[in-house]
C-alpha cells in the first residue's frame, strides 16, 4: 500500500466526521461539540489529508501524460482560481469556517450567493490543477479519492446544516451546490 493512502484516508475520514457539529453540540453542548469539530477538521483532518497529498508528490509513480508548459500553466491558473475562490468564501463565513456552532447564522451573501459550497468547489479546481501540473499515477488517485471525500462532505455538511441553520432548506432549493446558475454545462 503506498504510504500517503493511510494519510489520506485518516485524513478524509477527521474531516468528514466534523460535519456533525449539531450532533456533538447536543450531545456535549455547543463549546465542545464546536471543539470536537475544529479538532477532528482542522487539526486532524485537513493538516493530515494535506500531508497526503504531499506524499502522493513525492511518490515515484507512472505518469499519465507528459505535462507541457501549456498544461503547467492551465493547472496553475486552476490552483490559483480554487484558491482565490476559497480564499473569498473564509473572508465571508469568517469564523463559522473555522469553528462552526449549533448558532451559526445562514450565510447567503457575497459568494454564498452563487453557490453553496464554494470552499468545496474551489477544492475540486485545485485538485484539477494538481493534476495538470504533474500528472502522475499517486496523484491522479490521490485526487480521485478527494473528489469523492468532497461530494460526501458535503452530503454530510448540508444533512448537519439542515438540522443546526434555519432556513437552510429553502437556501438549498434556491442555491446551487457546486456551480453557480449561468455557467453549469
């Protein structure tokens, strides 16, 4: 098995046990169930699933196409846009991003607007970039398993969102997930 699976794996599954702040908050109340979602997410599971990734660089594997200036650029460019885009979802959450609570408000300005996971949708154009920078067989898979990891983060986030922010349905029937309105194919 290749030594950046398990960090992936235990890394994915920390973040995806965080989207459960509304059950930890009721069952511990709101500052613990908010410290075991910043611990199981922030300590756990992004510092952990990003080590992965660092890994999975540095794995000798098979490449799946030579990369080109073309491909560089255009994968860069992707990891610059994910990244910007995620960078504008924290500035409008703030603090929820990070320490999330059973009270948090429904954020529906600024890009939430447009979408509603755009910190996940950013995640998945650095992925692509990842990909298009170096190509490689550890990466590919690496990047394979965040984009499934994603989709059910956000499975899970939106079920725990339902149940912790009024209003959170009705957001949910007027805001897309992952693309904004306009530009889906």
């Amino acid at each position: 098995m290749p030594v950046f699976l398990p960090m992936l794996l235990l890394g994915f599954s920390c973040n995806l046990a965080s989207a459960f702040t509304s059950v930890y908050s009721k069952k511990w109340g709101d500052r613990k169930g908010m410290l075991v979602t910043v611990l199981l997410r922030d300590v756990f599971g992004i510092p952990v699933w990003g080590l992965g990734f660092v890994l999975a660089a540095l794995t000798g594997s098979v490449m799946l196409f030579q990369p080109t200036v073309f491909s560089a650029i255009a994968g860069w460019l992707l990891i610059a846009a994910g990244a910007a885009v995620i960078v504008i979802a924290l500035a409008t959450i703030r603090r929820r991003a990070a320490a999330p609570t059973a009270r948090d408000a429904l954020a529906e300005t600024g890009i939430y607007a447009r979408i509603r996971h755009p910190i996940h949708s950013g995640t998945v154009l650095e992925f692509l970039g990842i990909l298009l920078v170096r190509p490689s067989a550890a990466l590919a898979l690496a990047c394979g398993l965040g984009l499934v990891w994603v989709l059910l983060q956000t499975r899970f986030e939106e079920w725990d969102l339902v149940r912790r922010i009024p209003g959170y349905r009705e957001y949910m029937d007027r805001v897309p997930r992952f693309i904004p309105r306009g530009y889906q194919p």
